[in-house]
C-alpha cells in the first residue's frame, strides 16, 4: 500500500488511477494525513451481485422457498394491487 500526497495526486491523476485500477491500494493524504483510501472496483458479473456490493440490497440468509400462500387465481396480481393502492392514494 503506498502513500501519496493530494498535489502528487493532481499532478499525476491518471497514473494513480491506473496503479488502483491494477490491483494496487493507494492512501492519499493532505498535510500528512490520510483523507481518502483509494481501492479497486470488485468485480461483478451481475446487477444483483453490485447491488449487494454496494449495500442497496441485502442478500438472503435463509435457502427454504417461500411458501404460495393460499388465494384465488382470479385476484389480479399483487404489484396490480400495490399500483391501484398507491394510485388511490394520489388523488
């Protein structure tokens, strides 16, 4: 892991940013002392997996299917129920 100043950092953006692109954690630091960590991008193969990455979701714990529950086939869908739902709510 290397160290480097915030005006080595302007000077050479491009540089550094390859240096991190390829692997390498870079800490920079103004007046001597650090402010930002510089890591690689992990990377994913899917939306979910980035998703998780990123904490905007949260991967499930529990393999075991969720249990159909019991209903009428002739209800209209649950998302078709939550639009109705929050267009009554508009107006």
């Amino acid at each position: 892991m290397d160290t480097i100043g915030l005006r080595e950092l302007s000077h050479h953006t491009a540089q550094i940013v390859r240096r991190v692109r390829n692997g390498e954690t870079v800490i920079i630091t103004d007046h001597g002392k650090p402010v930002v960590r510089m890591t690689p991008e992990p990377a994913t193969s899917s939306l979910l997996a980035r998703w998780i990455a990123e904490g905007s979701v949260v991967q499930a714990v529990d393999e075991t299917p969720f249990a159909v529950p019991d209903g009428d086939p002739a209800d209209p869908p649950l998302s078709e129920r939550m639009i109705a739902a929050r267009d009554e709510e508009r107006w």
